[in-house]
C-alpha cells in the first residue's frame, strides 16, 4: 500500500510541470509573437529526462537510484484570422499530445511505463497585437480531464485547468535581428476524483535572441512556481517550484514555410511541494508549418 501512494505522489509531479497542465520550455525565442492570419500546424517533441526527484516540502533529494523519462509530441494546431478585436488579430488553436512516461524508484520497488493520447486543450481566443518594434499576445482556454489516468504514470491528470497567457516581444533594433521575449501562464486547476485540487500554477518563458546570417540563436529559460495552497486530503502549505536555463537556435526554411527549432534546457533548481518534484534536463525539438 505504502508503494501505491509513493507512486500516485510521483505521478502526481511528473510530466515536466509542477501542478498544472502546462509543460515549460516548449517556447522560447519570440515565444510571444502571434504569426500573421493563416492556418499553422506546430510539432513539439520534449524529452524529459529525470535524475533527482525531491522529498515534499524540501529541496532534498529522495534516497536512492531513482530516475524517470518523459518523451511527449504536443501537436498544436493555430488558425489566425483575417478579423481584428481590440486591434489585434483574432485567432482559435487546439493542442493534442502524446505522452509516454517511463518511472524507475528503486527505494520502493517500481517500476512502470505507459503512452497515450494527453489530456487535449481548446483555446477559443488567441490575440496577437503588431507594432513596429514589439509584438504581444493575450489568449485563454481549457485543458480538459480528457485522457485516461487509470495509473500513476498514465498520460492524463485528473482534473481541468483554466489557462490564461500574455506576453510580449521587443526588438532592440530596426532590422529585427535582436529581441527579446517573455511569455506567462496562469493555470487555475480543478478538483480531481478524489477532491484534490492542485494549487495555480504560473510559467514564465522567456528569451534573448540574436540573427546571425540564416539562423538565430539565444539564450532561454523557464520559472515554473506554485502560487496558491493545494487543498483536500493529504494537501500541505507546501509549494512547488522549478528554474531552468538553457539555449536555443531557430532555423527558417522560408521557401517551405517551415521553421525548425531545437533547445536545450538545465534545471538548476527544483522544490518540493505536497508531493515529490523532479528536477533533470529538457531537450526539445519543434516543426512549425504555414498552409
């Protein structure tokens, strides 16, 4: 029995975010300038490998060999239209992922992997805003308890989350070639099957970024923190937290309407809130099209 709930405690911080839906690091560079009206579809495969998970209410490490891999492929799909509100381009999306978590804890016996389709998110309000030297978005939406969550390290959470987001970019010189961006969301959760209902959680993305002949490249990183209590049974006034840095390059194929991407990210801090919080590496790849 004491190794199920070690596990449900795991499961619950795994993914890659501390309580919300939301994984960080999946933008970076110009994370908020909204593309201009059109149809886009945009592949993000994150790796996250785990090598420390930290006791509750601390920044410790658990005792042990332990370790955990998420492998997800988020397929998001944008539509920008040709309509204005508030002066901005109006637009919707939707995000679709496949989600395989492998866990190893060795302290208490387990081991266990699944895949599957995650919970999915419809956002029926994306604003993107266009000055001359600055970009910045405003969006809300819902991820839905859509996906299966029948084990500890099944693909879905369990609950809903309200998402907001709002952000800007600025760019330092007339040419374009220099920039740089922040991205936050906001997630409020609701409860799951068991009453439990995790904190709000923000995310900050951000990135510096210069053009240098064909690519760009810059410097990135997230701040995903805990910022209202957990509640129900087994709930503390504990509160997680995760801080990363890392780089990016940003390759555009213009004549295909592609741009690639690819990133790297290293936590260099984590804390534990009611549950166990992992802390590792991220690599992410992403493919954005233009129809």
């Amino acid at each position: 029995m004491k190794k199920i709930i070690f596990a449900a405690a795991l499961a619950a911080s795994l993914g890659a975010h501390a309580g919300g839906h939301y994984v960080p690091g999946v933008e970076g560079i110009q994370a908020a300038s909204v593309p201009p009206p059109g149809a886009y579809y945009l592949g993000y495969l994150v790796d996250y490998n785990i090598d420390q998970f930290k006791a509750p209410g601390t920044r410790n490490d658990l005792p042990g060999h332990n370790s955990g891999t998420v492998v997800a492929l988020a397929n998001r799909f944008v539509w920008i239209s040709n309509h204005k509100f508030a002066g901005a381009d109006f637009g919707m999306e939707a995000i679709v992922p496949v989600i395989g978590t492998s866990l190893t804890i060795n302290a208490a016996s387990i081991s266990e992997t699944r895949t599957g389709l995650g919970d999915v998110y419809l956002g029926p309000l994306v604003l993107g805003w266009h000055g001359s030297n600055w970009d910045a978005v405003a969006s809300a939406g819902l991820w839905l308890d859509s996906a299966s969550n029948s084990t500890p390290v099944a693909p879905g959470k369990g609950f809903k989350s309200t998402m907001l987001t709002a952000g800007a970019t600025y760019y330092f010189d007339a040419s374009k070639t220099i920039s740089g961006s922040a991205l936050m969301r906001f997630e409020t959760n609701s409860k799951k099957s068991g009453g439990f209902k995790p904190g709000n959680q923000a995310t900050l993305e951000w990135g510096i970024a210069k053009v240098m002949g064909p690519v760009q490249v810059g410097v990135v990183g997230y701040d995903q923190v805990q910022v209202s209590n957990d509640s129900g049974v087994g709930a503390s006034s504990n509160k997680s937290s995760r801080h990363a840095i890392g780089a990016e390059v940003v390759m555009p194929i213009i004549s295909a309407g592609v741009f690639l991407k690819a990133a790297a990210y290293k936590e260099y801090r984590s804390e534990a809130g009611t549950g166990v919080e992992p802390r590792g590496n991220l690599l992410r790849f992403t493919f954005v099209k233009a129809f």
